[in-house]
C-alpha cells in the first residue's frame, strides 16, 4: 500500500514528473504510474522523447488532453480515453494545452 503523499517521484525531464504507485518495483511485474506533463503549448519540440520497451503499455487520460505518437499515428485523447499499446511499439507524448495533463500508465 502507498498513501500519496508517500509516492515516490522521478522528474523525467522537464516536461514531466512520475510518480510510482507501487513501493516494491523488483516484486511485480506490473508497474503502475501516474505521470503529470507540463504545458508546451508553445514549443517546438513536440515529442522530445520517444519510447519504446518490450512490455504492453496501457495509458488512461486523468486530466487534460494528451497528444500521443504511435508507430507514427497521432491520437488525442481527453479525459477518461485509454489506449493500449504493443510491445516494442515505438511511442512519444506530449501536452500542447496551457495546463498540466494527467495520465495513469500500467506497464507489464
């Protein structure tokens, strides 16, 4: 069990920060996040990291609107929209609003 406040968080970059929502990453197969991605509404860098890793990938939109990058497709997704992506499929995301999207990720 983890109560938020004692998440642990990694800022990825400045685009955007993780927080884990499982205390014993070694133990599970599944990791579980939820990640906050900071405006960029006027950048030019769209997607300036590209990811691409051999567990399926679920994410779920919490708040905002999050542009996502698969294989080369574009997606928008608002609140409550999910996707599910293949392993090995290369991916990048981004918030092009003005305020902070939310989203929850499930790796296996």
């Amino acid at each position: 069990m983890v109560h938020s406040y004692e998440r642990l968080f990694l800022q990825m970059s400045s685009d955007f920060i993780q927080y884990d929502l499982s205390r014993d990453l070694e133990a599970f197969s599944i990791r579980t996040n939820v990640t906050e991605l900071m405006p960029l509404v006027n950048s030019e860098d769209e997607f300036s990291t590209i990811f691409c890793h051999p567990g399926e990938e679920f994410i779920y939109v919490l708040e905002g609107v999050l542009t996502l990058m698969v294989e080369g497709k574009r997606y928008t997704l608002f609140p409550n929209d999910s996707i599910h992506i293949r392993p090995n499929a290369e991916h990048a995301w981004c918030n092009k609003t003005n305020t902070i999207t939310k989203i929850l990720s499930v790796m296996i």
